[in-house]
C-alpha cells in the first residue's frame, strides 16, 4: 500500500471510529484553497473537523506530532470557508485530530485527540 492509499485507509478507519460513537458524517476530503479537511463531522448540534494522521507502528514520532501550528493555521481557515458554504457559522466547532496506528498483522488503532486546538 503506498502513502496515499494508507492515509485513504486511515481517513475510512477514523470514519467509521466516530461513526460507531454515534456522530454523522457531514463530508470528508473538503477542499479549499487553504487546504483540505479530511472529515467533518456532527453530534450534538457540535460540528467536528477532524484531522486525520496515519503512521505505522514502528514511526518514531506520534502522528497527531504533524499537526503543528502552521497546519493548525491552514485547518481553522478551511473549516470557517466550509461553515460560510454550508450556512453553518452558528454552530459550535470543535478540532479533533486522529492517530491511527498500523499495527503488525493488518490491524488498525485509533487514538482520537479530542480538542486538539481551538482557533
């Protein structure tokens, strides 16, 4: 699997982790010319942009590590253009970011970092 295929996968395993937990899947690959939202999510009235990092087991660095303040920058920027396309500027916004984890033998594990950043 090359590296976009393993950030697609990851992007479906994140996915379905909050599906599982009861949110909605409002999009996913959102993109803008600041950059791109990998899901956008709901529950409880509480829209979730969810930066997704995907790393194999032995990576040195955790994932959730990539999202530092200039990616954090280009993130808040998309997500106020995807709230003025969609007439949602109203609502509660929350920064998720989820490690997903490789693991040997095919497995995957998800460790979501809830309100990772605020804008």
């Amino acid at each position: 699997m090359d590296r976009a295929q393993t950030g697609h996968r990851g992007e479906a395993i994140a996915a379905k982790f909050y599906l599982q937990q009861g949110y909605r899947l409002l999009t996913h690959n959102f993109r803008t010319r600041m950059g791109e939202l990998d899901l956008v999510l709901e529950k409880d009235g509480v829209i979730v942009i969810c930066e997704v990092k995907t790393r194999a087991a032995n990576a040195v660095i955790r994932p959730g590590a990539a999202v530092d303040y200039n990616k954090q920058k280009k993130l808040v920027l998309a997500a106020q253009l995807y709230l003025q396309q969609t007439d949602r500027l109203e609502q509660t916004i929350r920064f998720d970011v989820a490690e997903v984890i490789c693991l040997p033998e095919g497995k995957w594990q998800v460790h979501l970092i809830k309100n990772a950043f605020e804008c």
